[in-house]
C-alpha cells in the first residue's frame, strides 16, 4: 500500500507540476506570479473540447494539443497586450502586474461561465482503460501521460533556456532587462516569447487537466494554489526546483490525507510549508529568482 | 491605441450586460428584475403580486442554480398566461446570490425592503436559506424552496417548525433513508463507507442520516472520508475505502466531485456499489471516465415522462442546456406549492395569511414529476408520501428509474 500512495503521490504531483511550470517560466522573467494562467488553462480546456467536437471522428490527441497549444499562445499574447503591455512601459512596480494578473484570471473565468456555465463538458476517453498495472501497483493512465509530458516540458524548456540563442537572451533579460537592451537585446520581444512558452504551456495543460477531470470555468484556478505553493517551495522562477516540489507536494499530500484525513492534512501540509520557508527561503533550488532563470 | 482602448471597452461593457442577466427575468421575452410578466387572460391590469426568487446562477452550485431560476421563471410565465393568482398577475424579481449567505442576506434585502415582495422562491442551498430564518419571521416573509437540510425547516434543538419557512422536496435525510433502505433490502449490503463534502451542508445532511440508518438497522460502517472545497483529487481517501472493500459506498457532493469521486474509486481498484445523491443524474453519466457500474442514486423525477418531461423540452431548447437536469423541475414545484397556497388566501400578499395556509392547507399540490406535495404542518416538509426513485444507468448509460421509493425511519 504504501508504495501504491507513493505512486499515486507522483501522479497527482504530476498535475501540480503542470501548472507549477507555467508559473515559473514567466516569474523567472517578470518577478511576478502569473495568477492569469489558471483562467487560460481553462480557456484552453474549452478550446480542445469545442475543437474535437467539431469533428464527427475525433482528430488525434497531438493534433489537438497542437491545435490549443497554438491557441494558447494566441490568447497569452492577447492577456499580454491587453494587461501587461503598458504597465510594463511605464515601469510601473510588480504589484500592478500581479492585481493585472488577478483581473484578467476573474475575467476569463466569469466569461466561461457566462457562455458556457450552463453544462460540464467531458473530453473523450483516449485510453482503453483508466489505468494499468506494473505487477500490483496501478498507475492512471491519465496520471501518468500528465507526468510524461510535464518530464518533456521540462527537458525542453531547460534546453531552450540553457543551450540556445534565445535561451540566452531569456537568461540576460532575467538579470537585467535594461542592462540586456544595452546589450543589444530587445526585451520585449524576449518577455512577448516568455508570454508566448507560458501560453504553450497553458494550452497542454488545458487539454491534459481537462481529460481527467470535466471542463468548467474554474477548472485552472482551482488548481492554482497548489500549483502555487509548489513554484514557491521550488525556488520562485526554477523550473526544475517547481517539477520537484510539486511533486514532492503531491506525494505528501497523498501520505498526509491517507493517514490523518483529509480535514487535518492541509494544518500540517502547510506547516511543513512555513517551516521549510523559514529554514530554506530560497526554496528546493537555492537560488533566489532574482539571480537566475 | 485608441482603438485598443474603445475595443476593451466594448468587450468589458459586453461582458458586464451578459454577467447581469443573472439578476434578470426572462421568460416571456420581458428582461430586468421587476418587470412584470402580463397574462393573456385579463391579469394586466390588476395589481400584480410581486415575488422574488434568489438562486446561485453564478457560483459554485450555478450548473443546479440556472435550471432552478429557469424552472421558477416558466412557473411565473405559465401562472399569467393561465389567469395569473385569482386573476391578478405575478411580477417576479431575481437575484443571485453566488451560494453564499452573506449575499444571500443582502438579496433578501434587496427583495423585501426596496422590491417589496411578499413571498420568496428559495434555492436548493442550506447555507443561504439557514441565514434567513428569523429574517423571513420577522418580516413575514413565507419562503418555499429546496433548502434540503432539515436545519432550515426545523430547529434542531426543538424540533418545531420555522414558521416561515417551507420545503417543497423530500429532505435530505429522507432522502438518505430511501437509498439506505435500498442498499439494505435490495442489494444486501452490510458495510458501507462515505466519501463526502464537509464544506458542503448538502452533502452533510445527506451523509449523517445514511450513517444513522444503516448503523440502526444492523450493517457496520468501515470508514466516513472526507474532502472539502479546495481539493481536486481524493485519490487517497479512495485507495483508503477501497482496501476496506465495503459493500457499498455513499457519494455526497455536486456533479463534478461526484464524477472525481467516482472515478477516484475506480481507478483504486474498488468494485463494490457506489450510491450516490441526487446530484448524480446527467451530466454525471457524461462525464465519468470509468465504466458506470454498479451505480444508484436517488432522483426526484422520472425525467422521461410527466410535466417534468415538458419542462425540459423547452428549458432545453430556450437556454442550449445540453442535458436535461432535475431542477427545472424544483423551481417548478415550490412556485406551485406557493401559488396553491396564494390562490386560497383572501390577500395574497399578506404573508402571515399565506403562511398559515402552506402550513394547514398544503394538500396534494401536483410536482413536476406526478407526485402530491402535502406539507407536514409539523415539519413544514412534504410528508412521507412523497418519495423518491431509485435510479441506475442502464447499458446505454441512460437513466433508469428502477423503484419509486417511500421511507417512514426516523432516527
């Protein structure tokens, strides 16, 4: 039983990783948390469901993907231009970016409720069965596609960041973005791209998080504290420290729930939080946002 | 930029006017609250009586709420268009209050002291409708809703009747007795295990009273798990029943956890019964990624024939409602409860005259779904002929309505 919770721990952590990652990327350029990405990864769970029930015969699940994910980024450059744009022009303190962020995470939710509140949609089944054994262990397919892809955000997110020009530029606005336009760098484009990746990531995410859960308008929030907490933990603006700590989370989430219920789980869960803040405030990464990616 | 500007607010001015149609009325083509619904049969120019109905069409219980505001909004236009209350008319004023009690209060406010209604629909949520209590005593203000949690009907340090207010379903634990009494007889169940919503007074009310039943009537109960608002996944708590393997386990929340729930079970392996509440009917059948099996809930109608089967034809086709959901039918049926109780009243506006005859004089009042409505005037609940069906799905995953189901327990 106990390696079973373990492994269910690393699924549901899986999912908190998910979102935890799109968190990250843009803290790591903008210093801010982008409470906006839950309210685009329930847009984008919208999006995938309206666009296979567009088809008689559903399309292939990567062409979906790729169809929200296209969206996604799409409507990243949208809440971008229409709530950041200007606040970042004026230089204006992190506050406004973060109340800039709440805003927009409201409006979204509020208009799918307005246009789609009426129903709960489910995605269709993409897999036989809802889970497998590996010996006597169950693993959630679901889960375990979740786990796959956020492995893969991840592998190819640190390559872009660490192995190409792009990366580079990301790395230099992150420091500093004006020292970075002395450098000839054009800051914004680099911050449009970083809106753009995390857009990418709320598209996969609104796929995956609606095919194992329903679509309904507050399906990315609800999942935004956990996702949350675990960029925190992770070291604000580390993706490898936010994969690590959001499965972590999940893992002693499960334990947690398992032996002490699920109404005393959340005194302790985040006791642990504040003690592992107040001895390790840089959080699983050890670096604080301001120095790195 | 300025483009920029005027299209933002064009979009925000369009969001703000789709946001407020929550707190309009709509049926009969007639918007904004207050506005009165005419008759066709000479109710336009008497004094309308004017009600309010106050239901969540914007948070968490919206997906029941809508269809209940919509059930309540044809029950007015059907009441004008049939001779409205002894003739006159019947202005109906909505409002929202989002499942929290705190707005549930101002809505009530705003419905007695500035609309001047003189009755009120409830919703089918116990937080709000418990907040109301002395409120609608001390104006006298008879509320008929779905308030299912016994609390909001009775007090339960005495046991007396609210004087005010009114249910016009069978109550949660009556309920709850229905499918216990199911799983006992019928599907020989000994030990059970609940999963359920502590944030939720629904979900609560339905939860004890089944613990009760079965405990009183010789079964054992292997472990009562919880979850609240805030979580998304109760994958431990599911692995946790599922290695005690109870014959049965009792599912208590709204649509969307019950799905989460449901699934939860399943994908850690257990096999046994999963009895569900009433909030188990479609979309949950849609929604569930694991084979329906072994599945029953209680359900206040047989949703394929009756009024109820009219009703939503056309709520289905007036609001793109995808599936058809029980509560069209709960907004129907307290507006019929508190119409038949108007209709005797000398003045159906004074609300202590109206009062006393929902409490006396509440008799076989037709429900959407056929069955008689008859208030206990000691409860101010229907009485215990009114019962429910106990429901599966069937290989199509269509709901079938397996037994029409009466329960005279008392804990």
């Amino acid at each position: 039983m106990t390696f079973q919770l373990f492994i269910s721990g690393v699924s549901l952590g899986s999912v908190y990783a998910l979102i935890a990652v799109g968190f990250a990327i843009v803290f790591s350029i903008l210093k801010f948390s982008n409470f906006a990405h839950g309210g685009m990864i329930s847009a984008c769970a919208y999006i995938g469901y309206f666009f296979l029930s567009a088809f008689e015969t559903p399309p292939p699940f990567v062409v979906t993907v790729i169809f929200t994910t296209i969206c996604g980024v799409l409507l990243a450059l949208l809440v971008d231009t229409a709530a950041y744009r200007r606040i970042r022009r004026k230089q204006a303190p992190n506050i406004y970016y973060f109340l800039a962020s709440i805003t927009i995470a409201i409006l979204i939710e509020q208009i799918l409720s307005v246009f789609f509140g009426k129903n709960l949609y489910g995605y269709p089944a993409i897999f036989k069965s809802t889970t497998f054994n590996i010996g006597s262990i169950r693993f959630s397919s679901v889960d375990t596609l979740i786990l796959v892809v956020s492995l893969v955000i991840l592998a190819v997110l640190l390559y872009v960041i660490n192995g190409t020009r792009i990366g580079l530029a990301i790395r230099t606005v992150a420091i500093s973005p004006s020292t970075s336009r002395l450098m000839g760098i054009n800051s914004d484009v680099i911050i449009i791209v970083v809106f753009a990746i995390a857009g990418a990531l709320a598209g996969i995410s609104g796929v995956l998080l609606g095919m194992k859960y329903s679509v309904y308008p507050s399906l990315g929030p609800s999942m935004m504290i956990k996702g949350f907490i675990a960029s925190v933990i992770g070291g604000l603006g580390s993706l490898g420290g936010a994969i690590i700590a959001a499965i972590a989370l999940g893992i002693v989430e499960i334990f947690l729930t398992y032996w002490i219920g699920s109404l005393s789980a959340p005194i302790v869960l985040f006791g642990i939080m504040l003690v592992f803040l107040a001895v390790r405030p840089e959080g699983i990464s050890g670096r604080f946002a301001k120095d790195k990616v | 930029m300025k483009k920029i500007i005027a299209l933002a607010l064009s979009v925000l001015m369009l969001t703000s006017a789709l946001a407020g149609c929550g707190n309009e009325t709509k049926p009969g083509g007639t918007s904004g609250a207050g506005t009165t619904q005419p008759g066709s049969q000479g109710t336009a120019n008497l004094e309308p009586i004017k009600i309010g109905s106050i239901q969540d069409t914007s948070g968490g219980a919206s997906l029941a709420g809508q269809p209940n505001q919509w059930g309540v909004e044809y029950a007015v236009r059907w009441i004008n268009e049939n001779g409205g209350i002894n003739g006159r008319p019947v202005e109906l004023y909505s409002r929202d209050c989002q499942n929290d009690a705190e707005v549930g209060v101002t809505n009530y406010r705003e419905l007695v002291d500035e609309a001047g209604v003189c009755a009120i629909i409830g919703p089918p949520l116990s937080n709000p409708a418990s907040a109301w209590v002395e409120l609608a005593t001390e104006d006298k203000i008879p509320i008929v809703g779905h308030f299912m949690d016994e609390v909001c009907t009775t007090d339960p340090d005495t046991g007396e009747a609210y004087p005010y207010m009114f249910l016009a379903e069978p109550s949660c634990s009556v309920q709850s007795y229905i499918l216990a009494e199911y799983g006992m007889n019928e599907l020989n169940v000994k030990t059970v295990a609940t999963l359920y919503n502590t944030s939720n007074a629904y979900a609560v009310a339905h939860e004890g009273p089944f613990v009760n039943y079965v405990e009183a009537n010789g079964g054992q109960v292997l472990a009562r798990e919880t979850f609240g608002w805030t979580d998304t996944d109760y994958t431990a708590q599911a692995q946790k029943i599922a290695a005690l393997n109870p014959d049965a386990v009792l599912l208590c929340d709204y649509c969307n956890q019950m799905v989460t729930a449901y699934d939860n079970l399943r994908d850690a392996g257990y096999t046994g019964y999963i009895l569900g509440a009433n909030t188990m009917y479609p979309p949950f059948n849609s929604l569930v990624k694991n084979e329906i099996k072994d599945c029953y809930f209680v359900q206040n109608y047989d949703l394929s024939a009756g009024t109820i089967a009219d009703l939503l034809d056309i709520q289905m086709k007036e609001t793109g409602t995808d599936y058809p959901t029980s509560n069209v039918g709960f907004g129907w049926d307290a507006c019929m409860v508190l119409f038949n109780a108007m209709k005797q009243a000398k003045d159906p506006t004074d609300g202590e005259e109206v009062r006393q005859i929902l409490e006396n004089n509440t008799k076989d009042v037709e429900s959407a779904g056929g069955a008689k409505i008859t208030i206990d005037p000691s409860t101010h609940r229907p009485t215990r002929d009114m019962g429910m069906y106990i429901a599966s799905y069937d290989e199509d995953v269509n709901v079938d309505c397996l037994v029409y189901m009466t329960s005279d327990y008392n804990s």
